[in-house]
C-alpha cells in the first residue's frame, strides 16, 4: 500500500504542475498543460479588478497558514496566491491599502476582487503561473484598471 500511496502522490504532484487555461474551448483541448508563453516584455496579464495602482514587493503565501509567508507581510507589500476566499481576509488586512493582490484563478466576482474594490487595494485576477513567474523580493507594480502586473 505505501508503494500504491507513494506513486498516487507523485502522479497527483504532476497535475498539479499542469497549466490549465481559465476558459477551455472545445477546440483547443492542446493548450492544457501548456504554459502561457511569456510575453518577454516583464509584464504579466490577467484580470483588472480595482481602479488602483500599486508598486510594492512580492511575498507569495500559499495558503491563510502559510506563517513563514505572512511574517513577511507589510503594509505595502503584495500578495501572489492561487486564489482567495473569505479565511484570507485578516492576511490581507496585513498589507492595506498601499498593498496589491495578485491571484492566479479569479474574476470580477471573486472574493478577492470584492474585497479589493471594497478596500482600496489593487488587484489583478487570474494571472497565468504568477507563482512561478514571480518571486519574493521581487517589486512590482500591480495595476487594476489595466490588468496588468510589470516587473520593475
């Protein structure tokens, strides 16, 4: 059984490593588990989700538990995660309005995008691998009106 386990747990950590596109048309099924290619120009895009704008230092948290992420956490910084849901709301407290939110899954309806909008923090939604692409210490300006995440 540990054997069965071990292998069940790498083929799920190979999914997981998959790139799915937020809108899978039927006739494009190739582009799962493709990565989006970059656009070389140190700007990433996704989903403008606030009238704000935002330059600030990169710190990834992967989870509401993730402590090592969030001792890290400043006003002023931003935050790059998967997604977010209502269990993020005092993580986010943390970084303010001068802060941003970068997520890779969402949209206008998100509770990240309410919050933002709610609190005046910029937020770009549904950014491609932005956990990948992005690093901690990086500083980035976060535009919400655009979409768009440059790489300073």
């Amino acid at each position: 059984l540990h054997a069965v386990a071990k292998s069940r747990r790498e083929q799920w950590n190979a999914y997981r490593q998959l790139s799915v596109p937020a809108v899978i048309f039927t006739g494009d099924f190739e582009t799962i588990g493709r990565t989006p290619e970059p656009s070389g120009d140190g700007v990433l895009h996704g989903i403008g989700v606030s009238n704000y704008i935002t330059e600030g230092e990169v710190v990834i948290v992967e989870s509401p538990q993730d402590s090592q992420a969030i001792e890290r956490l400043h006003a002023g910084c931003i935050v790059v995660t998967q997604t977010t849901d209502p269990a993020w709301t005092p993580v986010l407290s943390i970084i303010g309005q001068q802060g941003g939110l970068v997520t890779e899954v969402g949209g206008q309806l998100a509770h990240g995008a309410i919050y933002c909008r709610e609190m005046g923090i910029a937020a770009v939604l549904n950014v491609p691998d932005a956990r990948a692409r992005l690093r901690n210490g990086m500083r980035v300006r976060v535009n919400g009106q655009q979409g768009t995440v440059e790489i300073l």
